[in-house]
C-alpha cells in the first residue's frame, strides 16, 4: 500500500490526534476501496481503542494504551522491534515510539498516480496541521458534536469542514466516496 510518513513534531498531545482518527476513521475509510478495509497490514484503530481511553492521555500514558503493556521495561523491548504487531494498524504510532520520528498512515492502496498520492497527503497533513492547535477542551467538544452525527455524508462535511479541504479536494474526495460506497454522485452534496 501507500505508506505516508508526516511529522509530529508540533503535535503536543499525540493523544489528540489519536482521537479524531478514531472519531473518523469510519469517513477516511469510505474514501477507499472495499479491498483496504480492515486488511492485515492496514488495521482499523477502533478495533482495539477507544477514544475514552485515549483522550488527554500523556505520551507515556499513551503508549502503554498503544503497547497494552504497563511495565515500562517491556514497553522498551516492544519498541525496539521493528516488526512489531502494532505497527500495522492504520495509523501507525510504532514509528513515532519506535524511533521518535513520525506516525505511518497506512491504509490507502498501493498507487503511482501523483493525483491519488497528492490528495491522499494533503488530507492528512490537514488533520495533522488542525490537530497541533487543539487543546483537549477542543477535542472534546469535537467529539460531542461529531458523535451525534449519524448521518455518513453529514459526517464526511464535518470532517472536510473541520480540516479546511479546499473544494477541489473535497471534490475529488466526494468523486472517491460515491464510487465506493455504492451512492449516486448526485445524491452528495457537501457544503462548500
């Protein structure tokens, strides 16, 4: 698959952004084909966390949550290993912990097509540049008003509207939604 590499170094509480991954994974899901969901090497988060469980949490706190371990001895070995199992969930924080460099964002298909890989970049870098400013008061409210949302296309507005997706990318992106999930181009329609 493509693997994207992006910088934290700005992102206070990696907790934060942990969080609106989880809050929408379900939307940047739909934004793939069928064949990328839930895969092996691409795992969802919200298998194995839980936003309350997350939220606020410090790095420390986080990666005993990531590593599901409490002893910090065994949190060093596990990081050590490059192999390991955590390594392929969707969002990747192994390679933060590991080597204290970036987070992986795994779940796109493999693709040489500059338009795909652009999109797919700039999508998260956005979450990444929204998350850095975010206090947990923030995300918390975030979290309130996006819970309530049981509406997918309502909630893939919410998302595009939150990160500031410029329309040509909102476009290419609703194109992707359409075609995936099986809905009517026509049928969307996402506030510009």
């Amino acid at each position: 698959g493509l693997h994207a590499h992006i910088s934290i170094d700005d992102i206070a509480l990696k907790s934060n952004l942990l969080c609106l991954y989880l809050l929408f994974e379900d939307i940047i899901l739909s934004l793939l084909p069928k064949t990328r969901r839930g895969i092996n090497f691409a795992l969802r988060l919200s298998g194995k966390f839980h936003i309350d469980e997350i939220i606020g949490k410090s790095d420390e706190s986080l990666e005993k949550i990531w590593y599901r371990e409490q002893n910090r001895e065994i949190i060093e070995d596990l990081k050590k290993d490059h192999y390991n199992q955590t390594r392929y969930n969707g969002i990747n924080l192994h390679s933060y912990f590991s080597k204290n460099e970036d987070i992986e964002i795994r779940f796109h298909s493999g693709t040489t097509n500059w338009k795909k890989i652009i999109e797919w970049v700039n999508l998260h870098s956005l979450i990444f540049d929204k998350v850095s400013g975010l206090e947990i008061s923030d995300v918390r409210e975030l979290i309130n008003e996006t819970e309530k949302i049981t509406d997918t296309k309502e909630k893939l507005d919410k998302l595009f509207s939150f990160i500031g997706l410029n329309d040509s990318s909102k476009a290419y992106f609703v194109e992707r939604y359409t075609k995936f999930n099986g809905i009517k181009a026509e049928s969307i329609d996402i506030d510009k």
